[in-house]
C-alpha cells in the first residue's frame, strides 16, 4: 500500500461550490506540502505544514494538519475554473528535508 | 523570472542513446534535486545534492547520474537510455535545512522510441 494516500483521486464540481482534498499518511509528517500541477507546467507551491493542528491559508485555499500530524486537508471554498488541476501532497516522513514522498494527486475540474 | 528552469521541455530519443537535463535556479539555495514522474503519475525522488553532500535513492539505475558544476545549477545525464526511462523529470532547489519550501521545475518529458 501506498505510504501517502489521497482522496478523491479525481473530483468534478460547479463552480462556486467547496470541496475538500484529503491526503493521509501511515508514518507521522515532519513536514505536509501541498502542489498544484497543471498539464504541461510544474509544481506550483501552495502551502507546507508542520506543526500537528496547524492551519495555513492562501486566498480561497485552506490547509491543516492533524494533531497527529498523519492527515491534511486541502480545503477549497467558492471554487473557480482557475483552480482546476492536479492537487498533489507530498511528505517529508523522514525528517530529511526534501526527500519528499507524493500522492497520486487529485485531478480536479470545476465546471464553469 | 522563472526560479528554477529545466531545459529541454520536450524530449523524444531512441533507446540506447544518451541524453542530458538542464536544471538551473536562479534562488540562491544550496540543495537541488531530481524527481521523475512515471506514467502512473507517481512523483519519486531520485538524487538531492548540495555542495557537500550527494544522497541517491537506491532504485535509481546507475546510468542516471547527476552533475553539478556549480551550486546553481544540476544537470540529470542518462546512458544507454531504455523504454522504460519514458517520464516527466522535475528539477527542484530549497534552502538546506528542514522545513523550507521545495520549489520544483516545469518538468522535462522525455520519451524514449
């Protein structure tokens, strides 16, 4: 099994609607990234975690941590055609910075 | 000002030959890396290096070798490339230490015929 699971592998909403990203871990986070990736572009940073209960915001994207720091949540509200994309998390369960492991990503549409 | 560049974007070879990715970041950090990302989308760490210290993960074939000249810069050369080398590879830099912001590469897709 997967070290790094997320959920929904893939997501279809209407735009203006939330919806919520879950990316679970089977070994403590040190550290909690999430990317957005769109075809043919790189990995654009959204927001890292590392504290257990931490929460961090960026516009309309919200990011937490568990207490026990092996689930986050991405949380999007009033979702825009500009936010479709892969969302991906990755982990640093090692304590090595950078030696990240990935998600399989969620593809999200949001349809206009 | 793009912060870290990959060159080539696009890349089609024929198996066996050899080939290089550019990276270079313009961020002023000290650690860069090398992902690759298969076709199942899977994104996997294959070397982080800094001027001290080059860590490579186990799973990576020999004939991938990174080469740095200077701290702003790691290039990803391949030998005898094989099919399954086909993949998107994503250069990335941070600032050593833990809990900095890895800021990855536009990706390079390399398809070997």
């Amino acid at each position: 099994s997967q070290e790094l699971e997320q959920s929904p592998q893939s997501l279809i909403v209407q735009e203006g609607k939330n919806l919520t990203i879950n990316c679970t871990s089977s070994k403590t986070l040190y550290g909690l990234y999430w990317y957005k990736q769109k075809y043919g572009e790189g990995l654009i940073f959204l927001m890292m975690l590392q504290k257990g209960g931490e929460e961090k915001s960026h516009e309309k994207i919200t990011a937490k941590l568990d207490e026990k720091k092996q689930q986050s949540s991405l949380h999007i509200t009033a979702s825009q055609p500009s936010h479709a994309g892969i969302y991906l998390c990755g982990a640093d369960t090692l304590g090595s910075q950078g030696n990240l492991i990935f998600g399989k990503g969620t593809k999200l549409s949001v349809k206009p | 000002d793009t912060a870290v560049s990959q060159t080539p974007k696009y890349l089609v070879t024929q198996m066996g030959n050899d080939k290089s990715i550019k990276c270079e970041q313009n961020l002023g950090h000290d650690t860069m890396y090398w992902y690759k990302q298969d076709s199942k989308k899977f994104l996997k760490i294959m070397f982080s290096y800094n001027n001290k210290e080059l860590i490579i993960n186990e799973t990576v074939p020999n004939r991938f070798s990174p080469k740095s000249p200077d701290k702003a810069h790691l290039n990803l050369h391949i030998n005898s490339l094989e099919l399954g080398d086909s993949a998107v590879y994503f250069c990335a830099s941070s600032q050593a230490g833990f809990g900095n912001t890895i800021y990855f590469g536009e990706g390079s897709w390399l398809t070997v015929v």
